[in-house]
C-alpha cells in the first residue's frame, strides 16, 4: 500500500490561451466527455491511493469549490487554499500548501494534464528508490513549450531547462510529479525567473545540482496538457475514445424527427435535438437545444441555442452562446467576447 496519501492539485490561474471560455468559467471546470476536466486528476489520485487533496484557487473563488466539493463523491478529503499574493509560478503554489502536507511525500498534479494510464507505477518507483523527486516525463515535437530534460553522454539526467530555445533532448516534464519534504529546501534556495515567478524548473534543477535523489518515467501512454483549444478538442475525442462510448443521451433530453447520431456521442441532460447531425466526438452541455445543424468534432457546453443550417466543427461553444438564422438580412449579427475566432 502507497504511504503516499496527499496531492495538490492545481486550481487557479487565469488561462489566457482559452478565452474568451475562461472568462466566465474556471479552466479546470471545463467538460471533456461532459466531466469537469479536474475530475479526471482526482480520479487518477484516488485510484492511486490518495486520501486527502489540496487545491489552490484564485482568490475569491467559489465555482470550482461549489462544482468539486468536500471531497466525499470520491470518498477523500478536499481542502482549498487561495493563491495569495498573485500569479507566481507552480512552484510557489506548493509552497503555499506546506502546511498541508507537512513533512509526508506528496503528489503534485497539474490538474489541465490528462493522462490515460494509471499513476501507480510512478509512485512505486518513486518510494522503491527513495527518491526525494520523481518527474514524469514525455517525449513532444516542440520541447521548448516545457521544462525539457538534460542528459549527460551516459544517459543521466543532469539538468531541467525550462521552455529552452534549444532544446537539449525531446523530453518535456509533464505535470505530475512526486516529492518529499526536500522541496521546500529547495524553494527556499530559488530565486524568481525573468517573468517573475517561481519556476518548477528551477527547483528541479538545484535538486539535481545538490545531490538529492531525482528520478524520472517516461509516460508510456497518452498524456496532453490542455493549455490550447485545439487540445481540449484532441483530449475530449481521446477521452470518448478510452471510454468506448457510443452514444450517451442524458435525462429529459427531447429528441424530434431528422436526427443522426455518428458515435462516439455525448448528450447531457434536458437537451432538445431535431433534424441536425451530431458527431462523432462531440458533446453537449445539459440544456442544450440543436436544430437544423451539423456538428462534428466539439464541445458545446451547457444551455447552448444552435438553431441554424450551419456545420460546426472543431470548436468550443461556451455556456448560454446563441447561432440562429435571420431570414430577413444578408449579413450576420455578431455579439463577441474578446479574443473570439470566427471563420467563414
């Protein structure tokens, strides 16, 4: 059985790579498979025995602590903690919680990370080796978006190199790590970056250089990190299809005449659908009414109005959004938020 039963979770920050969506919605809230996407990292910690969880939030939050709860859907404890002070790293986020883990190990998840396989080997070789850090790392086309690893010519790992212009390997550290009490040693010996904030990086990087025990895995299967549209999308398709779903249709949904469902297919409840196509790899929101479209490859969140010969696809609709057709102009009638995409 793991002695590892604490996790912080992330739960804060502002997301400006996905709005306008997260101007009115906590990023890690966001459906994929119509779940919140920070169900999918407690589940993970759960199923790899994890008890209690801390979750840091913006301050003045209450979305996320009305929507996750105590805890007991999961049969844990869940405690949240605001993030004072600002926007100052990940590292500065763990900090915070060290009076909730006190001197114990513990699992640090970035909750917009949403990995497929199980977390349990990386937490058993993390205590069969004693090690005082455990990276899990994954091979990516475009290291220099990550903290990428740094080998020597025995193949060691060295160094962490973050978001590096040159890249010294393919190996980006991804977000779920392990670690004991020597964290916070070192955070105690970093300095801000450039960009003024604490750098998971840098903390491991003086690990390395200070001989503490640092071991990484690579993550065999599928991981992503949702920080784009584009990866919602990909994550809410891989989801669907690890998940094997084929059509899913929620409670006091209304379906009318005309309507074909492509599997896989997610519908919430109390939606109303008529003569339009759905799927594959979309999901609707609860409240959602659809007529008329064609809608492939999305994710339309809840109270959604789409009411209009239109095709819709690789696209993220937010809550209560309207397309309707006027019949009686030429043009269209636009109401956007800031930063939205519109492609004709």
């Amino acid at each position: 059985m793991s002695k590892i039963t604490k996790a912080i979770l992330t739960g804060g920050g502002r997301a400006t790579r996905l709005r306008p969506l997260t101007s009115t919605i906590n990023k890690h809230l966001i459906p994929l498979a119509n779940q919140p996407m920070i169900f999918y990292a407690i589940e993970k910690a759960v199923e790899a025995g994890i008890k209690e969880i801390y979750i840091n939030t913006n301050p003045g939050e209450v979305q996320l602590q009305n929507q996750v709860g105590d805890g007991s859907r999961w049969g844990i404890k869940i405690e949240y903690f605001e993030q004072t002070g600002g926007p100052q790293g990940i590292a500065h986020v763990v900090k915070l919680a060290e009076k909730f883990v006190g001197d114990e190990s513990f699992m640090f998840y970035l909750s917009d990370n949403i990995v497929l396989g199980t977390l349990k080997p990386f937490i058993k070789k993390f205590e069969e080796e004693k090690l005082d850090c455990l990276l899990t790392m994954s091979k990516v086309a475009d290291p220099s978006q990550f903290g990428v690893a740094q080998f020597d010519a025995a193949g060691k790992l060295t160094d962490i190199l973050e978001k590096p212009q040159n890249p010294p390997s393919d190996m980006a550290v991804t977000g779920i790590y392990l670690y004991n009490k020597s964290f916070f040693k070192a955070f105690d010996q970093i300095q801000k970056s450039a960009r003024g904030e604490y750098e998971i990086s840098d903390i491991h990087s003086y690990l390395l250089k200070n001989g503490y025990k640092v071991g990484y895995q690579e993550i065999t299967g599928w991981w992503k990190d949702t920080g784009k549209p584009e990866d919602l999308i990909l994550a809410n398709r891989l989801l669907m299809e690890t998940n094997q779903v084929k059509v899913e249709i929620g409670k006091n949904t209304r379906q009318g005449s005309g309507v074909k469902f492509i599997a896989p297919v997610i519908i919430g409840d109390d939606c109303v659908i008529e003569n339009c196509v759905i799927g594959p790899y979309t999901t609707l929101g609860p409240g959602t009414t659809v007529k008329n479209a064609q809608i492939t490859n999305s994710i339309i969140l809840d109270n959604c109005r789409i009411e209009a010969p239109i095709k819709i696809s690789d696209s993220i609709i937010g809550k209560g959004a309207t397309v309707i057709k006027d019949d009686h102009t030429d043009f269209h009638r636009l109401l956007l938020g800031d930063q939205t995409l519109v492609e004709f």
